[in-house]
C-alpha cells in the first residue's frame, strides 16, 4: 500500500528539523570568526583605497591613510599595556641593601625563614642580600651604598675571579625572579645558598684600592685596634 504524498508544508517542517541538527552546524563560523572576518574585509578594502587616488577629490584616500594609521598607533599601545602596564614595576637599578643596620647572618635567617615557608623569590632575595652583606663585612668590598646586584656580580667578579661565572648566574636568577617575574624555585634558592657558602669559603684576590673597612666599624679606630688588619685598611676576611 502506498503512502500518501507529502506535502508542501509538512516537507517544509521536515527539512527544518534535519537542518535544524547540530551536524550541520560544525562548519558553520561562530560570531567571533564572521565578525573577524568582516573586520578583515573592511581593513583590506581600507588599504585598497588608500593606495588608489580618489576621482572626486574628496580626500578619501588621506581619510583611509588616516584611519590605518590610528589603528596602528591603537595597536602599539595595546601590545605596549599589555607588556609594561602589568609588568614588575620595581627597577634593575634599585639598591640591593637597605639602609637599615643588617649583618650577614641577619639575612642568612631570614633567608631560611622564607625558605621554611616555600617563598622563594623573597628567600633568594634575602641569601643574595646575604652574599653582598658578608663582603663588605669581610671588607673584600666596600660598603657602598646603592650597590645593585649587577654591580655586586661585577664588583665581586673581579675580586673573586674563581666564582665569576657563579655570581653572575646567580644574580641572572636574582634579576629573573625579582624584576622578570618569574616565579622562584628551591632550586634557585639553592643554587643561591651554594655559592654563598663557597664565597665564605674562597680567598678574595686583593683589589687595587686596599682601603676598605668592614661593614659597620666604628670611624676614626685606632691603628692595631683589630687583630688582623692589614697597613692600608680593614681585614681582609
């Protein structure tokens, strides 16, 4: 027995339903791409005009030149906000130490308190504060205000030749952690708490100017008043 013939309005309903699946819709461009897509289309067709001389001389061609270079300058300044405007504020050339009274072993602690609490990018700030603290302490530099920690990588570079390489790579950890914002690691913070017990265990060389004192002596001491000091200046371990 045949069926009855379908009819207009029912194959209507049938077809809508089967577009209707989301088979169909797989191909089909989201909002996102089509309003891209015509963003494109617009951008192509503005550089198509501004590369052509307007027939009715009504500046149309300047207008798109304009209207590009605005898009540019709005793109640079995004890309621009996007790196520096959520970026580390804090500066390469800020000082390592603080003014504030420190000794070597004050930072030691503090470093291994911070540590204990797995913060390592302060912990590795405090065992390098600890390095710089600790040569001028054993007056293998002096205690110069200001110092940064290329400075001190530098400085110390040259009176300790052996561990050079080691003091840049661990200032590099330093300057990547604190101004790159890139998170600390134990293993950074180890790398930091080696080399600061191999400095305390190296032979300084002796530096050209032999005028340093320690970190914190008293000024105007007495000659002989430390046990261990050399003609020109303070000791030099």
């Amino acid at each position: 027995m045949l069926e009855p013939p379908i009819g207009r309005d029912e194959a209507r309903e049938a077809a809508r339903r089967e577009l209707d699946k989301q088979i169909y819709e797989r191909d089909t461009p989201s909002w996102l791409e089509r309003t891209w897509d015509r963003f494109a289309d617009w951008l192509r067709d503005l550089f198509s005009h501004a590369g052509q001389p307007n027939a009715h001389g009504n500046g149309g061609g300047w207008m798109s030149i304009a209207i590009i270079i605005v898009i540019l300058v709005a793109a640079i300044a995004l890309v621009v906000w996007l790196m520096w405007g959520r970026g580390n504020l804090r500066s390469r050339r800020a000082p390592l130490l603080e003014d504030e009274p420190s000794t070597a072993l004050d930072h030691r602690e503090a470093a291994e308190r911070h540590a204990a609490a797995g913060e390592w990018a302060e912990a590795i700030r405090e065992r390098l504060r600890a390095i710089a603290r600790d040569l001028e302490e054993r007056a293998v530099l002096g205690p110069r205000p200001g110092r940064t920690a290329d400075e001190l990588a530098a400085e110390a570079g040259a009176a300790v030749p052996e561990l050079a390489d080691e003091l840049r790579a661990g200032v590099l950890i330093f300057d990547d952690v604190w101004y790159g914002d890139r998170p600390g690691t134990p293993d950074g913070y180890g790398r930091l708490r080696a080399l600061d017990e191999r400095l305390q265990a190296a032979r300084p060389k002796p530096l050209e100017s032999d005028d340093l004192a320690p970190a914190g002596a008293a000024a105007g001491a007495g000659t002989g008043s430390a046990a261990g000091a050399d003609e020109d200046g303070g000791p030099r371990w």
